[in-house]
C-alpha cells in the first residue's frame, strides 16, 4: 500500500486559523475582565456607604384617633383665639396653651372643666352641650388629648402640701407685682384671670405654686421664685385664695343647639342703615348705636357660642356661631346689612363674616371694638340669665 501523504493547511487557512484564536483569546479576556468589574460592582453595592449614610428621621408622633378628632374641634373652634398650634395670642391675650411648663403641670381634669365651663367675665366660652355649646363630653376628652399630644416632657410633681401663707401680706405682694397684668384681684387684666371663680375652684395650690415659682417661659410670665423666695410664693397662693368666689350658677339653654334664629332684621321697615362699612373694614360702635337709635333697618348677629350669647348679648341681637353659622344661611336676609360682633374684639365675628360673604352675603359688617366697647359705654345689652335688659338709648 502506498504512504498516505497528510495534507497540511494552507497558509490562508491557518491565517484563519490564527485570527479565529485571537478572537477567542480577546473574548474570553472581555468577558473575564467584565466578570471581575460585576463582582467588583457586586462588592461595592453590597458594602455600605459610609459618605451616603443617611441619619435616620426622627420618628413622627402618632396621634390616637381620639387626638385626632380633638384637632378637628381644635381647629374649628379653639384656634381662632389660642393660636393653630396653641402657641396663643391670636386672639384676646389667649393663653399659650402648647407651652411646656404649663402643659407638665396642668392636670386633664382642669384642662376638661375649662372647657366645658369657660371662664365667665373672659371670652373664653362654655363647650359643652348642656351650656349651649356644640360639643358632647367625649367629644371635649377628645379636645384634651390633642392639647395633650403637645406635651413634650414628663409631668412634674406637685407640691401639694397644706397652705401656710399669710394672705395679708399676699395681697401686698399681687398688687405691686401681679396686678398689672392680671387686673386688681386677679380679674380685668390683659393677661389670664387667675382670680376667676372657675380657675381658682379646678386650680391645686400645687398648680398656682408651680406656675408662681416657674413662670411660664416664652409668655409675659415671669419666674418668681428667686424674687419672693419660698414664704412670698407661698403668701401670694394665699392671697388667691382669699379672692376666690363662689361658682354663680349658671343657666343654660338646656341642650338646645343650634339655637333658634329669632326675629330678622330689626327694623323691618325702617331706613338703610348709613356709615356701615363692608368687611374687612371695621364699623365702629358708635356708628352701629346711632343707626339702632335712628331705627335703620338691619340684623345684629353674636358670633360668639351660644353660652355666652345667653349670659348676655347686645339688645335685639341673634345667636349665629361663628363655628357653624350654616344652618342660618337660608333664613338670614341678603338684601339687608348684617352687623357681626364679638367679644375678642372681632376674631370670632371676622371668621363668620367671611364666611357670610362667601355664601354671598353683600351686606356684611363687623362691630370694630366688640362687645367690651359696647358695654363700656353703656349700650343697651340683655342678660337673659337676670331676665333683663341693661345700658340705656
């Protein structure tokens, strides 16, 4: 048999042959270099980033459904005067309520009695239902735990230990101290009425020593512990003590709210009203007065709840809340002037009267000092709670 002669590649062929293993030699390099950049990145993703490190939020305050429906009565009703947040001051040197030392201090159940009974003599009115009011019990437990959400810090503890001032020498000490700010006695200051009826009777002697001793810092009140020392604080809770009068007995309109509107306008066929000034301008007093003398033709709208509306109301005058005037749209005329007031002097009746002119109410005036002016210069006002009339024409 003869040799069999292996035939080699042609040159071509193995330039072929050395082209296709280079390629395969630069493939195999690509993906193993792209193999080691994905594990590198892998690596990278998978270790933390010290530079990116986010600082965790601080957690979010979780109000309880209760709070949550207290800050809706909160916001229609309380903050007009006290402020959004309860900073205060928006109103009538409303107190701050959202403040640290008070809200450490103040116990729910005096927190609840001021709400439900107001403070008479002050524009702080009564809440509760069986006042006139708009809220139900709970609905004013509810109002308690959303001032209550404000708390920052725990509750102090109290000195509650049996009363040893002298009120004698108390009484020194308010008058030059005191009394400027929260009026002779405690009462008629601008500041808070610490000599009200109602304050002093749900007030511990531990809660007025505190609040005398600390003060309440970022208000007008002062820390007064290093000025009278400890027998001065002591004198002055006794001097409180010794103003504080009974509870009246208050009269109501025995749950009935809304109250019913009553007569509107006065003067149904007397002149157009001259001098009244479209809100948000401001009519004074005496304009309004001398158009109610003259016999002018328009209705005169309390703004305030319905407790204080009972307690006492400008002669001829009908109850229409600031909070909820909207089931009196569709009986209060629109071609006749609407005349708001208040007692703060006019927060109250300058949200009902914004709430007229958006319902379309052209006619729509605001009493400029409120009802402390009216009063002062003895206007005619009516105390149904005396079943009379006072003030003169």
């Amino acid at each position: 048999m003869g040799k069999t002669i292996e035939r080699l590649p042609s040159k071509s062929c193995l330039d072929t042959l050395s082209t296709d293993s280079t390629a395969r030699r630069a493939t195999g390099a690509r993906w193993l270099i792209g193999s080691a950049i994905v594990a590198a990145c892998g690596l990278v993703l998978a270790l933390p980033c010290r530079h990116a490190e986010a600082k965790p939020a601080p957690p979010t305050p979780t109000l309880s459904p209760e709070a949550i429906r207290g800050g809706q009565f909160y916001a229609q009703m309380c903050a007009v005067c006290h402020g959004p947040a309860g900073e205060g001051y928006a109103a009538d040197q409303a107190p701050r309520l959202a403040q640290p030392e008070f809200l450490a201090s103040v116990s729910d159940d005096y927190l609840r009695e001021a709400i439900t009974n107001g403070r008479r003599d002050t524009t702080m009115s009564a809440w509760v239902r069986m006042r006139g009011g708009p809220l139900k019990p709970t609905d004013i437990d509810a109002v308690v735990a959303y001032i209550r959400s404000w708390q920052g810090r725990p509750a102090v503890r109290l000195d509650e230990r049996p009363l040893k001032g002298d009120a004698h020498a108390g009484v020194e000490v308010f008058d030059a101290q005191c009394a400027k700010c929260h009026g002779p006695r405690g009462v008629g200051g601008p500041q808070v009425g610490i000599g009200g009826a109602e304050l002093l009777a749900s007030a511990s002697n531990g809660f007025l020593r505190e609040a005398i001793r600390k003060g309440r810092p970022g208000t007008p009140m002062p820390a007064f512990e290093s000025t009278l020392g400890p027998q001065g604080v002591e004198n002055v809770v006794a001097a409180l003590r010794s103003f504080q009068p009974p509870i009246p007995q208050a009269r109501g309109p025995n749950g009935q709210a809304p109250l019913p509107l009553g007569p509107v306008p006065l003067n149904p066929k007397g002149p157009e009203p001259q001098g009244f000034k479209q809100y948000s301008e401001m009519t004074p007093a005496d304009v309004i007065h001398a158009e109610l003398q003259r016999g002018a033709r328009f209705a005169i709208l309390d703004a305030r709840a319905p407790s204080d509306f009972q307690r006492e109301h400008i002669t001829g005058a009908v109850s229409v809340p600031f909070y909820d005037p909207s089931p009196y749209f569709a009986a209060l005329p629109k071609d006749t002037w609407l005349v708001c007031y208040c007692a703060c002097p006019h927060a109250e009746s300058g949200q009902l009267a914004q709430q007229l002119q958006a319902h379309g109410f052209t006619k729509v005036a605001v009493l400029d000092e409120g009802l402390g002016v009216w009063k002062g210069r003895r206007y005619p006002v009516t105390t149904p709670d005396a079943g009379s009339a006072s003030g003169h024409e």
